[in-house]
C-alpha cells in the first residue's frame, strides 16, 4: 500500500498535553490573571505562530517532493502541536470559572486563591499560593487547589491544625498565616 493512503496520526488526543487533567465532577477554577494568561496564549497561536507555520508549509509544499523536505515536514508536525495546544485551551477556556481572591481579602480563611504560610511539627515554615490547575507553577511556590497540600487546607483558619497525607504518613500542620490580594481600586 502506498505511504499516501495510510492514515497519519492527526493528534486530536490531548494525552501529551503538558498539564493535567481535571478530575471528573470538578471545575477548572482560575484567576482573572491565569484566564487572561490562558486567552493570551490562544490568541498569540490563533494570531501570530500558526499563520506563519502555515504559510512556512505553503510555501515548502510549493518546492516538489515532500518526502524529504524538512521544512514541510517540521512545519506540519509544528502545526499540528500548534492545533492541539489550540483545541486545548479552547476547551479548558469555555469550562473556566473565574474566581477573584481579592474578595476574600482580609479574611482569615482558606479559600481558591489565598496564599497560605504554615508549619510541620519540626517548626519548618513553607508559604504557598492556591491556583487553578492549569496556572499553578510550583517553582512560584504555587499550587492547584485540587493538590493535597491544598485540600487540606482549604476552609481552615489561622491558627487551625490540619491533617496532611503524605508518602511518609499523616503530618499534622498549623495554618500561620493567610492572605489575599487587595481588590484592584476601580
């Protein structure tokens, strides 16, 4: 059979997708800045890279035998990496829910968005942000509110201790201190 009529892995399956996916009957909470991040990306692939990708296989398709032409070949494997990356944020953007953290501002509770400091029984402080899962970076210190760090503590107050389950067993911690950003002034 020849290589024409064999079918080419069309990449419609998000599984090499870098972020997670979410666990089924949960939200894909965000903040306004992660959804703005998340739209700013779709529209700079949507915009910027694709057209240019597409016009770069246009124009390497023009030159003869694809077989061996690089520039064709890359371009529809970036292309098709391009689409994916669309499709996904497209779906992850239509199921987002916007929440702000600045209306928690001043309170003393854990919700999405806070940025909680607290200890282990040796004393050892760590400070982290609860994010959406789709803008948690943990080298920022932050986390997705469907980790377990966060699930514990999410609805605790200062001063509250939680249970932790972690690979070495239960750790009990102790909420230090919480905080959200200020509202934007209007």
């Amino acid at each position: 059979m020849s290589k024409a009529f064999t079918k080419e892995n069309d990449g419609d399956d998000d599984d090499d997708i870098a972020l997670p996916a979410l666990p089924q009957g949960t939200k894909n909470y965000v903040t306004p800045q992660g959804y703005a991040r998340l739209r700013a990306e779709l529209m700079s692939l949507l915009d910027d890279e694709r057209p240019k990708v597409v016009e770069v296989v246009s124009w390497a398709a023009k030159n003869g035998d694809r077989s061996e032409n690089g520039d064709y070949l890359y371009g529809k494997k970036r292309l098709r990496e391009i689409d994916r990356r669309i499709r996904f944020l497209t779906k992850r953007l239509d199921i987002a829910e916007v929440v702000d953290p600045s209306a928690h501002h001043g309170h003393d509770q854990v919700f999405f968005g806070a940025t909680v400091t607290y200890a282990n029984p040796k004393g050892e402080e760590r400070t982290i942000t609860i994010k959406g899962i789709d803008e948690a970076d943990s080298a920022k210190g932050e986390v997705s509110w469907i980790a377990p760090i966060a699930r514990a503590l999410l609805k605790a107050r200062v001063g509250d201790e939680v249970t932790l389950q972690t690979p070495g067993g239960l750790e009990r911690i102790e909420v230090l201190d919480v905080s959200y950003p200020a509202p934007a002034s209007s």
